[in-house]
C-alpha cells in the first residue's frame, strides 16, 4: 500500500478545525467550558452526529445491561454467600 504524507496546508487545516494549533491551556479550558455545558463535540467514526446524542442514544440499552448484571451478581454472590455460611 503506497502511503502519501499529508500535505502540510491539509495538515494544518485539520490542526485548526479541532483547534490543536491553540496552547495547551487553551484547549483544555475550553473543553472543560464544553464539557460543563455538556458538548462533547463530534465523534470521529460518525460525525453525523453528536457525543451527546449517541450517548443519550445508547443510554438506555447501557441500563438494561447493568441492571440485568447487578440482578445476576446478586443471586450469584447470594447463592455463594449461603454457600460459605454453611460450611
């Protein structure tokens, strides 16, 4: 596979639009000002979207998930529980 090296206008094109050519104080503030208004961005693998939508998106299948887990770890850790108490 032949591999060509970014031109350095694309480079820094992309370096800009994520605001990566900014100090590193700078775009640590204003992530956390993001993140405390709840704007996580863009995600890379689908930018049709926002961070904030996928999440809300897969929250509840995220729940369901946990509670089926918590519910299982229960009656296991109960079972054993009465197991070691025994002997």
């Amino acid at each position: 596979m032949n591999k060509q090296p970014l031109p350095a206008a694309a480079k820094a094109n992309i370096f800009r639009k994520y605001g990566l050519d900014k100090p590193v104080w700078v775009q640590y503030a204003r992530y956390m000002w993001a993140a405390a208004h709840f704007d996580f961005g863009v995600p890379y693998q689908s930018p049709t979207e926002t961070v904030s939508g996928l999440i809300g998106r897969v929250w509840p299948a995220t729940l369901e998930l946990a509670g089926v887990v918590i519910a299982f770890s229960y009656v296991l850790g109960l079972f054993f529980g009465i197991i070691a108490a025994i002997n």
